[in-house]
C-alpha cells in the first residue's frame, strides 16, 4: 500500500512537467499544421525545396561527423584520463573541459582571427569543414566525460579475470568495448542532436544550414508556422536517432559522470612522456590557442580594464547565479522524481517524453513557451523569473534524468528490500539507503546542470522578463558595437566565473564527501 | 540531532528558492515601464538610466542582440501582441516599427516633443515617431583603397576593380534590409535586381551582421563594407584604418536611418510609456546619441560633436519610410533566392 502511496507521490512532478512544458510544446505543434483554423501541410511543403534539402544534407553532415569525431577523440582522452597513469592527468581533463564553458560564437570568432593572423585561405575558413572542426572542439570534453564515467564503471575483476584467459587487446575489444558501447552510442547522439540544433556557428561563417533556414522564416519573414514546421522537421530527424537506442540500449547507462566503481583498473603506461606530450600538444593547440587570441584582444586594448568589465556584468552575475541554481536544484529533484519512475516503476514513457522534449531545438521550445504563457491568466509565470526555471527545465531535464538514472540502476534493489522486511519505513529507507548511494549522482547533476544553466541563451533570450539580466543574454546584448576587446574580456570573465563555481563545488564536493564518509563510519 | 551539511546544504538551496519566489511573484509596479529596444544596448542603456534618474520611474528593458539579428524584440511583441508586456517599443529603424504597425501592435502617439522634426521622419497616423539617425554608409579600409578608388555610388560596388574586395550584412535582415528595399523603391525592381546579380557576380562578401562587416573591413578581410554609421564611428574610435564615405552625393543621396519609438497598443502602463515617448523625443535624448555613437539628430540647433556629420552637409535619399517597410516584405522571397545562389 505504501509503495503505491509514493508511486503517486513520484508522479506528481511528472504530472506537473507535463503540464507545464508538454502542453506549449502540443500546443505549438497543433498551430503549425492548422491555418485559419483548418488542417493543412502547406507549411511542410516548403521542405521538399532544392535549397531546403540542401540545407539538411548540410546539417546532417556536420552533426555526423562531429559526432563521429568528438567521439573518437573523446574516447581515446577518456582511455588516457581514466584508465593510465598518466601524469598530470586531472590538470589536463580540466583544460580539456574550457571550450565547453565558453559560448561557440566567440570560440567561433576566437578561431576565425587566429586562422586570418595565420594567413589560411578564406575558402576554408568559412566553409563546412570548419564549422565541423569548431563544433569538433568544442565537443570532445563532452565525449570524454560521459565515456569516462563508462570507463569508471568497469570494475577491475572484470578486466582481471578477463586477463586470466588471454590478451589485453582481446579483453579490450570482447570485454571492455561491448561494456562501453552504449556510452560511445549515446554520446554520439547527444552530440549529433547538439550539432545539428547548432545556429551560431555555422551563421558566422555562412555555412547554410537547416537552422538557419529555421532561423530566416522566424526572423525575416516572421512566419512562425513555417518556422515551427521546419523545427519539426528537425526533432524527427533527431528522434529517428533516438529510437534505436530506446530499443538497442533500453537499460544501458546513458551518462554517468562522477559515480565510479569502487575499483577500476589501471595501466601502467610504457612512455608516459609521449602521452602527456600528445595530450598537451592537442590542449595547446585546440583549447589554448583560441583562448589566448582572446586574451590577446582583451589586453591589447589600453582603455579596456576588467574591473568596468565586470561592473557592466555584476548585476547579471547575481541574478544568473540565483536562477541557475534555483534551476539546477529544481530539475534535480524533478530528475529524481523522472528516474524513479523510470528505473524503480519501469515508466519507459517518461523516459520517451524526456527525449522528446530534449530534441526539440532550443529556439522553438522558447516560442512554444512564449505563445503559450503569454496571458492574462498566466501572467504570474510569464512576467516573472518563473518562466525561465521553466525554460531551463525543459532544456535539461533529459541530462538531469540520466545522470540519476545510471546511478539508480547501480544500487540493487535488495538493500532496499531487505531495510523494509526489517521493518523500516519507506521514508527512512529512503533517507538512510537511497539518499546516501545517490549522493554523487544528485551533486553532479546539480552540477552540470548549474554550468548549462548559466550558458543557456537561446531559449532564455525568447522569454526573460524585462528586468531582470542573464550573464549570457547580457554578453550578447553588449557585444554589439562593443569593441572586440571588451567583448572578448567579457566572456574571459564569464569564463572566469564558471571556473569558480566549478572550483567551489569541486570544494564543496569534497566537503560533503568526506562528511558522508565520517558518518559512515560513526 | 545535529543537521549533516547534506542535508544543510539542500535546505539552503530550497531557502533559496523560496525567497526566490517572494521575489518574483510581486506584481508589476504602476511607478515602472517596460521597453524593448533593437538599439545596441551600449547606447540605448545609459539614455534609459538617465530617464530613471530624472523621473524615478523604474525602467525595465529588453534589449536585442546580435545573435537574433536585431528581430529577436520585434518577435516577442509579435508573439505577446493579444497580451502586451511591453509599453513602449524603441527601433532602431522605421521598418520594424512599420511591421508593428501593419500588425496592429502600436497605437497613435503624436508627442508634442516631436515638433521640429521634418515630417517625412514622422509616420502619417503617429504609430511611430523618428530621432536621432544613422545612415548607411561605405566603411573603406584607408590602407587597401587610395582616394581616387573610392566608389562615388552604390552602383559602382559592382565594378569588377572591386571583385571580392566588398562586404554587405545579410540583406533579410536588420538595416541592411532596409537598405536594399529602399533601393528597389528607388530604382524600381529590375534595376534593383539586376543590381544585386551584378554585386553577386562581383563575389560580394555576406557577412552575419554590420558589426561583421566592420570588423572584416577594419582588419582587412575586405576593402570595403557596407554599413552604418555607428558601427564606423566604433572603428574610428578603436584605431582602426578606416574612412565612412556617403554614397551617391551627385544622385539620388544616402539611405538615412532614423531610430523610432511606438506606444504599444493596450500596454500595461501607457502613461509612463508616454512619458519615456516624449523623453526620447528630446534634443537632450539627441545630443547624447550624438555623442555616444555619433548619431544626427533630426532637430535643429542640437550640439554635437564635430567628428558627427549634420544632415544638412548630406544628400539625403527621398525615401516614403512606410513605404520601403512593405516594399522589403515583398522583396524578401526574391533576397533569400538571392542568398542561396
């Protein structure tokens, strides 16, 4: 009777996501196939232009290989950083993570200067395969974290017995690949959907893509049925992605940073100086150097000094601080809630709507909650901060989710079982069993969705209320007509400012860590 | 029983949201006002503040980016129109708030600080009022072009000398798009489409905004751009090697830009929009624009600074405002094939 009691206690957020982000988005779908109240396809006509298709092939290409490559890469940081002794190594997976903490307009600026001060030709500067290489850079720390976490969770028994038998290439390919395929998998779509939804890069050095063709019919023509159709066009294409992996990796952990077997093996690497040296020539090479010329820019200019820079930002640096972590704790406990119903009730639906959710790009999630909120009766959420922790919530839900998710799957269900035959209640077990194995789930989550929180513009821009000043929307309300060394001290600013956080949670982390191990012990 | 820190912590962060809450759920003041603006907010921010010094009415903005083309403001009041948040909407072109107008977003205004500006800044029913103007014009890259090389005309961007060496803004979008829909009035739809084939064949540089084609001039990517003339006062300032040239001086003149401001159509709070309206309206308004981003006030007898033109020294094009805002919705089909050529 309990364990129905909580069931529907868990469902309340699900009810309430569905509600609340759901319906705009229902809402917005049902408008883009009627026109003058009647049922129409003219606006998906449009997709079959010449023009069109070329725009998705182009977009197509650009997240396959960026996936491809960012896993590629990111697997072989992932190997090095998690399964070597490589010196040095946590220093190198920290400035491997920048490009990811920086908006791509400005990397994508960044590497367009340092490849003119270079002298490459224009033809290459702004074509396809540069946006791919931008994008590339950009994503590799993503690939190697999520399959880092894969790799962590191979406990070293499995490698060891497997040794026993025969090589460590053949342990490789038959034991540790399978066990970490559904990370490569899901890295890749996680990275393909992120490319493809991808405006700014490819607008910058005019590369026609299927964005922004989205983009054009909402901004020039203001045909927001026609825009809204294309989107469409977009999810399918990322859901046609997803559903092989709803039924090829049903159970399989999507993303799990931070949560490690308890003994996971290491090699002992032959040349450890050529590794490092690898390491530290691709870091120098594709983090560094476009964050030096922004550096460069910051500092070449005399009247620029950092101070009036960060007394421009300080009011958006407070308030995106508090909405970002008010959010990043909302959608941790609604990516609680998610993942119980998912791993603990076996809801494969919410998992499905989740996703669903995640693939629609980012701008039409913002004017599906701008069409829908905007009303007088809804203008309690709409006119205040209510309506960005909604934005932030349908944006990253899905990466909450699976962080816990992977997590929850890891905790067998006998503890549980066996505190409630010896009597305890469900709230206790919960507080004393469940709690404590999912801390380190539930902080990365926070985490990581703190950091996306903050870096979010494209959603946000479509629905932040007058007054109040988000760090990334003020960034590029001020990079107009700024000077490009005010611009690029600004998001070395920004930057500087999420390196704090992360610091301060990798602080607080440990704290709390050590707390939950002394009373362990206790 | 003493808290761990865990549960301190999530304790903390629910405080947090709560008074998070407290904050938001206020409702909106009588005493405040709502504008949005596609004026760079470098510029347009310091005016507003002014505004809340002298009148104490809290003013709360939204300001545009580069990212959504300078659309992203006119979209919201599209989408927010059966239920308007904003109260006053300040362009910084006529085209925008002509859509607006179209659209039936705006409401009539005829502020009395409008008199003294020329009516053909003023449209004929007051849903939009002109101030200080920019005005389009040919940023040249003094180090790449000698002063017998600079074009006269717009026209001749498609001499084959200047093959490749030209910028322009995406012409769907912002002044640019203006701009262009002004020459088919101009010179009529043939012309201005043959006109933009020729620029095409000339290998014309699109760049993604003004601020691009600036900065593709000022460093020498390209010869030439064209732009506006905040956007070359800024590379003057930075030290670049730039010159701002006025086009077709010996023709039919330059495209001059005017910002607009509108009152928004049953918008929450019309008598402070109002006021803002006639503040915007005022030659203090125009002096600072002057100053900050070298804008030409449309008022007589308004110090400004000697690096800013008047607009008595340029031929200025004879152009119907409202007219090109629906002439650049007609265009708009024939510049996207353009674009994908």
């Amino acid at each position: 009777m309990k364990t129905i009691n909580s069931k529907y206690v868990i469902l309340l957020p699900a009810l309430l996501f569905a509600a609340v982000i759901l319906l705009p988005l229902l809402s917005l779908l049902v408008t883009s196939v009627f026109a003058d109240g009647k049922l129409t396809i003219e606006n998906f006509s449009s997709i079959f232009q010449t023009t069109t298709l070329k725009s998705i092939g182009n977009s197509l290409i650009i997240a396959a290989w960026v996936g491809f490559v960012s896993v590629a890469f990111g697997y072989g940081f992932a190997f090095l950083f998690t399964k070597t002794n490589l010196p040095f190594k946590n220093t190198l997976r920290f400035l491997l993570l920048l490009p990811l903490l920086l908006p791509p307009y400005m990397i994508t600026v960044a590497w367009t200067d340092v490849w003119l001060f270079a002298g490459f030709p224009k033809t290459f500067i702004y074509s396809l395969p540069s946006v791919v290489f931008i994008l590339t850079t950009i994503y590799i720390p993503l690939a190697t974290f999520i399959i880092s976490g894969s790799l962590q969770n191979i406990t070293a028994s499995i490698e060891e017995a497997g040794e026993m038998m025969t090589s460590y290439k053949t342990v490789f390919l038959r034991i540790i690949l399978p066990l970490i395929r559904p990370a490569l998998f899901s890295s890749f779509i996680l990275i393909f959907i992120l490319s493809v939804s991808e405006f700014a890069v490819p607008s910058y050095l005019s590369v026609n893509v299927f964005t922004t063709e989205i983009f054009t019919q909402f901004a020039a023509f203001y045909n927001f049925s026609a825009a809204i159709a294309h989107a469409l066009v977009l999810t399918g294409i990322c859901l046609l992605l997803i559903i092989p992996e709803k039924f090829y990796l049903s159970q399989a952990p999507f993303i799990s940073f931070g949560k490690k077997s308890s003994s996971y093996k290491i090699l002992l690497l032959e040349n450890k100086s050529k590794w490092t040296l690898i390491c530290l020539a691709y870091i120098l090479l594709f983090v560094l150097l476009p964050l030096s010329m922004l550096v460069w820019q910051s500092v070449s200019d005399n009247s620029i000094s950092f101070w009036s820079i960060i007394e421009q930002l300080l009011p958006s640096l407070t308030d995106s601080l508090l909405l970002a972590s008010s959010g990043a704790l909302l959608i941790t406990l609604l990516g609680f809630a998610f993942s119980t119903l998912i791993i603990k009730y076996n809801i494969k639906t919410a998992d499905f709507l989740l996703l669903l959710v995640f693939a629609v790009p980012a701008l039409v999630t913002g004017i599906a909650l701008a069409k829908f909120y905007n009303t007088p009766s809804l203008n309690l959420i709409y006119g205040s901060s209510l309506i960005i922790l909604i934005a932030f919530t349908a944006r990253f839900l899905f990466i909450s989710e699976k962080i816990i998710a992977s997590s929850m799957m890891q905790i067998p269900a006998s503890f549980q079982e066996a505190a409630l035959l010896m009597g305890a209640s469900p709230l206790y077990v919960f507080r004393k069993i469940t709690l404590p194995l999912l801390f380190e789930a539930l902080f990365t989550s926070f985490f990581i969705i703190l950091i996306f929180c903050i870096g979010e513009l494209t959603t946000v821009i479509m629905v932040y209320p007058p007054g109040i000043s988000l760090l990334p929307v003020r960034i590029f309300t001020l990079m107009a007509n700024a000077p490009q060394s005010a611009v690029s001290a600004m998001c070395l600013v920004a930057l500087l400012f999420t390196l704090s956080l992360i610091a301060l949670m990798m602080g607080g982390h440990k704290i709390l860590i050590n707390q939950q191990w002394k009373r362990n012990q206790s | 029983m003493k808290k761990s820190r865990f549960q301190l912590f999530f304790q903390f962060q629910f405080i947090l949201i709560f008074i998070f809450l407290g904050l938001i759920s206020c409702n909106r003041n009588t005493y405040e006002i709502v504008v949005y603006t596609s004026v760079d907010q470098v510029f347009s921010e310091p005016v507003l503040k002014v505004f809340e010094q002298k009148t104490g009415i809290k003013v709360k903005a939204i300001f545009d980016t580069e990212e959504t083309k300078s659309t992203g403001v006119l979209n919201r009041l599209i989408t927010e129109k059966d239920n308007p948040q904003c109260d006053v909407f300040w362009s910084g072109d006529p085209m925008r708030a002509d859509v607006l107008k179209q659209k039936g977003i705006t409401e009539s205004y005829n502020s009395s600080a409008s008199i003294g500006i020329n009516p053909v800044f003023i449209d004929k029913d007051y849903h939009w009022i002109g101030f200080s103007s920019r005005a389009r014009i040919l940023l040249i890259n003094t180090d790449l072009v000698s002063a017998e090389d600079i074009p006269q005309s717009i026209l001749d961007l498609t001499y084959s000398k200047y093959k490749g060496k030209v910028a322009i803004a995406n012409p769907l979008f912002g002044t640019t798009s203006f701009h262009i829909a002004a020459l088919f009035a101009e010179l009529g739809n043939e012309k201005a489409k043959q006109f933009l084939s020729d620029l095409k064949r000339n290998k014309v540089v699109i760049a993604s905004s003004n601020g691009d084609v600036k900065k593709k001039v000022s460093t020498g990517e390209v010869s030439m751009g064209l732009t506006d003339t905040d956007d070359g006062n800024e590379a003057i300032k930075e030290g670049a090697h730039v010159k701002m040239v006025f086009l077709d001086q010996n023709g039919f003149g330059n495209l001059i830009v005017p910002n607009t401001v509108s009152l928004i159509k049953n918008s929450p709070n019309q008598e402070n929009g109002k006021k803002l309206i006639d503040y915007l309206l005022s030659v203090e308004v125009e002096k600072m624009l002057a100053e900050s981003c070298a804008q030409m006030p449309l008022h007589k007898n308004v110090p400004i600074p000697e690096s800013v033109p008047s607009l008595d020294n340029i031929v200025a094009m004879k152009v119907d405002y409202s007219a090109v805002a629906q002439q650049s919705d007609s265009i708009k089909e024939f510049i996207k094939q353009w674009l994908e050529q």
